[in-house]
C-alpha cells in the first residue's frame, strides 16, 4: 500500500514537472506568436493600404476624382492619422467642387494637427477662389489663431486686401450716415429713397425726399411727389404729419428735429409744438449738439436748444442729413480757415485747415492743407500728411484717396491697398462701420463695395 502511494505521488510529480515545461513552453512561444499575428496583420493591413493608394494614384492621374476619393478613404481607414492622405482626400474634393467633402476634410485635418498650416493654406485658397470671402475670414482668423507661417501671412494680407463689388439699381447713391444712405432714380435724380449701406431696402425711391431714420422715434421724414412734408415708418405708412405744411422736416436724432416754416428754421417735437424758429439754419442733433445759423454766422446748441457757443464762424461742416458731430466732434472755419472742435465748442489742436470732411467714425478725418488732403485724429494731429488731390474720411482702418484722376483706398499706415490704375474708381466714400463703401467706375453707375479687411479688424 506503501509502494502504490508512492508510485502515485512520483507520477504526479512527474506530471506537474511536465505541466511546468509545457507552461514555460507556452511562454516562450506565445510572444512569438503574438508578434508574428502582429506583423502577419500589419504586412496585410500595409497591403491593403498600398492597394488603395496604387488604385487612388491611378484614378487620381485620369482625373477620375470620384475614385480616387474613395479609394483615399477606405486607406485613411487603415491609416486613421496620415494627416498627408487628408490633403490628398482635400485637392481630390477640390477637383470635385464637393463643397460638404472639403469643408468635412478640413475640419478633420484641422481636428488631427491643429498647428499645421498646411489645411489652412489649401482651404482658405480654395475660399477666395470660389468668393466664399467671409468663410475666408473666419479661416484665416482660426489659422493665425492656432498655427502660424508666411503663406497664412500672406493670404491674412490678400484677404485684407479683398473687396466684393455689387451693382445697386439707383442712379445715384451717397452719404453714409448711422447705417443709412440716400438713392436716387429718374432723369433729374427727383425720386429720392432710403436704403441701409448693406444695400437693403427701406424706403423705395419715390420721394422729392428723405431725411434720416431715427431708431428711437422709428420714423423717416420724408417729402413726397406734391412737395409736402411727414414721418413715416419703415414701411412707408404715415406716423407724424403736421397740422400745417412745413417746407422742410428733419430727423428725429434727439427729442427735437429740425423744421422750416415761413422762411425761419426751428424745432418741433412728436407733437409738432415749434420751439425756438429764429434762424436762417437748423441742424439736426448728434452726440447732444446741432449747428444753427444766423444771417452768415454760425453756432453750436445742445438737445435742450441751449447755445453751446455764440455764433461765432463762418461755417460748419455737416453732412447732408444736416448733422454737424461725429463722436462730439465738429469742424468749423473762422476767417476763412478750419479748426477742430469739441461738444463744448472748444478748439482742439492748433492745426488750421483750408477744408474738412466729417468724422465718420472715431478714426482720422480728411483735411485740406496747402492745396492736399491728408488725415487728422481727434486729437487735432496730423496722422498723414496732406498728399493726395482728395480723400474722404477713414473707417475701419481704411479711407478713400484720389491720386490723379482716380480714387482709391489706403489703410491707417497710409498704405494703398487697392489698384487705383486699374480699378479706375471715379469717386469713392467713407466705409460705414459694417465694411461697406459706394464706389463709382463702370458706366458712372453706383456700386456697393464690401471690403473683407473690416471684419480682420475686428477679430
């Protein structure tokens, strides 16, 4: 019994010593079987990829787009982080015009290696070759953002430079004023509309004519086809008509707007209760001030009609809505020269100028000195000198300037930034602060210009 349990025991003994050989065995190999399934799979999955991509070559060299896109992809399957197969998916969906597969394929190269600049380049390209101009500027935006490189460099530059022109159906279209400007139509320009500087319509040019649109009040004072003057709305419809017939209503920029009636200016309110009509000329208010005329000498007042200066020169700048300020600033002339002015009347600077143009926003204004237009901060300073044959005032980092007998635009550094030889604008304006302009060239036909550079300002 002895004997038998020892027999048993040295053949589980020698069992075990077996199962630890098999294990040790098993250790030994598996690795090698691991590694080998790996690089088995890998010659394969290498295989499949070079198949695609042969077959993608191929299509792509015969400009069979469509192939060779879906033969980049199925390799891009096998291959999920060749940020260099993206751009080849990218120029292959360029080809295809695919605009849904390039924007897709941007965004995954974009996503993979946001530091690369190499999508940037191509899809901010491929934008301003189809005129997807403000997608240009989001692109570019994102790629100085993230990445960085002398070809986004340039192309942030080229897209600076950018504008879009787009005909309007007036005749004549002009002054920009708090998003608003004047068109005409007809033989003698006599049928007077209001539109935004988007090139959106407000007021269909049908009117003798129309005063500016106040936000607050929501009405337009306009003077129709029988030469009478009211307010109406956005729409047209009648808001505010007088008892008794005025030559002439101005807008409501404050609690008064400007009136004529028997050959003296003044002021009404909503309800038409006249305040103050003693002169030869009213204004309408901006930044709390109007200019006012008395004989040949002009004045400053402030909303409540008080005189914020004695009618002490010759002239004040205003546009042709009849407002004098722009950030509480003015120009005015004594003795036939032109200074600039605060709200309070005060002169700012010591500079004197032969001419002026408004502010348009809080950027330099246009100024004539020695027979040359040049530019001035409202600090009074000269920030470029007096060079060119005429200018209009800046917005957004950009002004309209006339060299010889074409206009064109330069930006704060002074520096032109459009062709004046060949775009052969006849006349140019200020941008508003939305980034658009009236240009003229073709036909003498007004056109709406959408510089893209405004929107780079502001990011």
């Amino acid at each position: 019994m002895s004997s038998q349990n020892t027999q048993t025991k040295d053949s589980q003994n020698k069992k075990s010593e077996q199962n630890k050989k098999l294990l040790l065995l098993i250790m030994i190999i598996l690795p090698f079987l691991t590694w080998y399934a790996v690089f088995n799979n890998k010659t394969t999955t290498l295989q499949e990829y070079d198949k695609y991509m042969k077959k993608a070559e191929n299509f792509a060299k015969k400009e069979i787009y469509i192939d060779a896109v879906y033969n980049y992809q199925q390799a891009l399957k096998l291959d999920t982080s060749n940020y260099d197969l993206m751009l080849k998916i990218f120029d292959s969906y360029v080809q295809l015009a695919d605009d849904d597969g390039i924007e897709k394929t941007y965004e995954q190269a974009q996503a993979l290696d946001p530091s690369r600049s190499d999508i940037y380049v191509r899809y901010i390209n491929q934008l301003i070759d189809t005129n997807a101009y403000d997608d240009a500027v989001e692109v570019v935006t994102t790629a100085r953002e993230k990445s960085s490189g002398k070809e986004i460099d340039e192309l942030y530059e080229k897209i600076y430079r950018l504008y879009k022109e787009t005909f309007l159906d007036y005749d004549y279209a002009y002054l920009y004023c708090k998003g608003y400007m004047k068109v005409t139509n007809g033989e003698n320009g006599d049928r007077v509309g209001l539109i935004k500087t988007n090139g959106s319509g407000v007021l269909r040019a049908k009117y003798h004519d129309v005063g500016l649109y106040s936000e607050e009040k929501e009405v337009i004072p306009v003077c129709d086809e029988n030469d009478t003057w009211y307010y109406v709305n956005s729409s047209g419809q009648k808001k505010l008509v007088p008892d008794h017939e005025y030559s002439y209503l101005g807008s409501f920029t404050a609690d008064y707007a400007p009136a004529l009636y028997n050959g003296k200016y003044g002021y009404v309110n909503e309800d038409f209760e006249e305040k103050n009509f003693e002169y030869d000329f009213a204004g309408s208010f901006e930044d709390g001030i109007a200019a006012v005329r008395k004989h040949d000498k002009w004045g400053i007042i402030n909303d409540k009609l008080e005189m914020v200066t004695d009618f002490e020169f010759d002239d004040i700048i205003i546009n042709d809505f009849g407002i004098c300020s722009e950030g509480g600033y003015f120009f005015a002339s004594k003795g036939g020269k032109y200074a600039l002015y605060n709200s309070k009347g005060k002169q700012v600077g010591s500079e004197s100028f032969e001419n002026a143009k408004m502010f348009v926003c809080d950027e330099p204004a246009a100024v004539k000195q020695n027979g040359k237009w040049g530019f001035v901060d409202t600090d009074g300073k000269i920030v470029i000198k007096p060079q060119y044959e005429d200018a209009n005032s800046f917005c957004l980092d950009f002004a309209p300037i006339q060299q010889g007998e074409f206009w064109g635009y330069i930006d704060g550094s002074g520096k032109i930034i459009t062709d004046i030889e060949n775009d052969k604008f006849s006349a140019a304006y200020s941008l508003d602060t939305n980034g658009y302009s009236v240009i003229y060239n073709d036909f003498d036909m007004p056109k709406l210009l959408r510089f893209y550079g405004a929107d780079l300002k502001d990011k």
